[in-house]
C-alpha cells in the first residue's frame, strides 16, 4: 500500500503527465507524513506500556499452556500498525513466556497468602494444644490404668471361683438377695419356737421356701454365668481403649511439640523461598515486558525507516520534476527569442 502511493505518480512520470505525477507525489509525501506521525503515536503508547498491558487484557487465560494465541488486538492510537507486529512468531513465544510469568508470579502471592493463613492455623493448633493438654493429663489421673487391671483380675479370679463351685447365690439379684435375708431370719425366729408341732410345720414351709429359691438361681446359673462372662469381655475391651488413649496421649506429649516445630520450620523455609522467588518472577516478567515492547518499537522504527525512504525517493521525484520543468521553460523562453 505504501509503494503504490510513489508507484502511481511514477507510471504518471513514464506518461509525460508530469503535473498528475506531481500532485501524486505530494499526496504520498503528505501521507507518509501523517503515517509517520501515527507510528510515532504507536511508540509512544507501546512505551508507556499499553500493547503489553493491552494484550494481557484484552485476551485472558487462567492458566500457562503453549496453545495459547493472541486472538484480540489492545485499544491503541493505530492498533492497525501492530498486526505485522504479533503475528510473528518471536513475538507470539515471547509474550507466552511474559503471560506464563505473570501466571506464576500470581501464583507464588496466593501461596504466600496462604502461607499466612497456614501460620495462623498453626497458632491455633499450638494455642488449642497448651489449653487441651492439662485438663487432658487431669483426666487421666483420674484413670487409673494399673488400678484398673487390679481390680479386673479380682473380678476374674472371683469368676473362676464362683464357676468352679458352681456358687449360685453369687449371682442372686436384689430380689433374691432380700428373699435370702428373709429366710435367715425366719430361721431364726423358727429356732426360738422350740420343737413344737407348729416350729415343725413351719421349718418344713421354709425349706420348701428355700428349695423353690435354690432350684430358681441353679436353674438361671448358666445364664448369669454367661452375661458375666460377656460384662468381662467387655471391661477387657474397655480397659484395652484406656490403655490406648493412655499410650496415645503419651505419645502426643512427645511427638506434637516436635511435629509443630516441624511446620514452624516448614512454613519458615517456604517464606523464606517465595519471598525471593517473587521479587526474581517479577523482575524477569518487567524484562520480558520491556523487552517485548523494545522489540515492537524496533518493528515499527523499521517501518518509520521505510517510509523516510519512501519520502526521500518521493521528494527527489517532486524535484526532478521541477528540474524538468525549469528546463523545458529555458527551452521554450529560448525558441521565443
């Protein structure tokens, strides 16, 4: 487009249509002119960083990835001059690599971020734990472990003997027990009767009293037997959870201080390396900016070099012109003469 507005008023020049020819060249050296002013437009927004920052905008992406493309140009003076520009493939790498660093530089002050909230978290984990633990060891020594195994051997010995000699009334309810206490007393009042026939009727009563009564506990032996056994089993599971909790919070006591010690240490490490991986990311993103935009105010001085080239080749058309004109008019003041 730019050749055809010098290319025109030269086939004029070829024609002999020499003030055609002359007025094309000045229209193009016009043109070149105002084109050369919208370049200097152009640099000057790119330099102000408005292409780079225009681009980022105008063509979001949530994540690094190399099929990502420029698809829409930035709102510039003469955003016409830059599609030569970004449709090279050293541009379109290098602004990947520039969107890429922002993408991590994004991501490294959201860790940061959260780096806060994890050491904050960890405070109240270390905060919850001091609070905890006392009322926790209060709790314990309320729990007695060791008395607690004591007193379940004595409960399984007390078991065994009462399953070897078949002890009945071992297992009599409440009921049973107070029908017990009244037949030993009932026994006693008999023996102060004497041998009456009334005491005689009376102790035979009372041992088919106390026969009804054995006969009942012998016959609900083996289940009360049975459900001992069970309760056994369960005081054993129970004691085994004591026993864990025990062991567990002994273990706590001695891992948890050094397992927060270990995060306190972690998180340090980890600040430490973001808050100097962030200011390099950021640094290196800046250079890729500058770089790019170098590179775009390199493409388009080229194009300003061009169309000086252009204005010179035009400017030295307009003068041969007025050369041949002053010649042709020597040429005819010459034959008036």
């Amino acid at each position: 487009m730019l050749e055809a507005r010098i290319a025109v008023p030269y086939a004029y020049t070829e024609l002999g249509a020499y003030g055609q020819a002359l007025a094309g060249y000045e229209q193009a050296i016009a043109a070149y002119e105002r084109e050369r002013s919208a370049l200097d437009e152009s640099i000057a927004a790119i330099r102000d960083g408005k292409l780079v920052e225009g681009l980022v905008e105008r063509n979001p992406g949530a994540e690094m990835g190399w099929f990502w493309s420029i698809g829409e140009l930035p709102d510039l003076p003469r955003a016409a001059h830059l599609t030569s520009v970004l449709a090279e493939h050293e541009f379109q790498e290098a602004f990947k690599n520039y969107r890429d660093l922002l993408f991590l530089e994004h991501n490294l002050s959201n860790w940061a971020d959260k780096l806060g909230a994890f050491d904050d978290m960890l405070a109240n984990r270390k905060q919850a734990y001091a609070e905890r633990l006392p009322r926790t060891r209060e709790q314990a020594r309320g729990i007695s472990v060791p008395t607690m195994r004591e007193r379940r051997t004595a409960v399984a010995e007390e078991l065994a003997r009462v399953e070897a000699q078949i002890d009945v009334a071992a297992f009599a309810d409440e009921r049973e027990v107070a029908l017990q206490q009244r037949l030993e007393r009932a026994k006693a009042t008999i023996a102060l009767m004497g041998e009456t026939p009334e005491a005689s009727d009376a102790r035979e009563r009372l041992r088919r009293a106390e026969g009804a009564l054995t006969w009942r506990m012998t016959d609900e032996f083996p289940a009360r037997l049975w459900e001992a056994k069970k309760s056994m089993r369960t005081i054993d599971e129970r004691l085994a959870e004591a026993a864990g909790r025990e062991a567990a919070l002994a273990q706590a006591q001695r891992d948890e201080p050094t397992r927060l010690a270990g995060f306190d240490g972690r998180i340090a490490t980890l600040d430490a390396r973001l808050k100097a991986m962030i200011p390099r990311v950021a640094a290196l993103a800046d250079d890729q900016r500058i770089a790019e935009q170098n590179n775009a105010v390199a493409a388009l001085e080229r194009q300003k070099e061009r169309l000086a080239t252009y204005v010179t080749q035009a400017r030295f058309a307009v003068a041969q012109l007025y050369d041949r004109a002053q010649l042709a008019k020597k040429e005819h003041d010459g034959r008036a003469d």
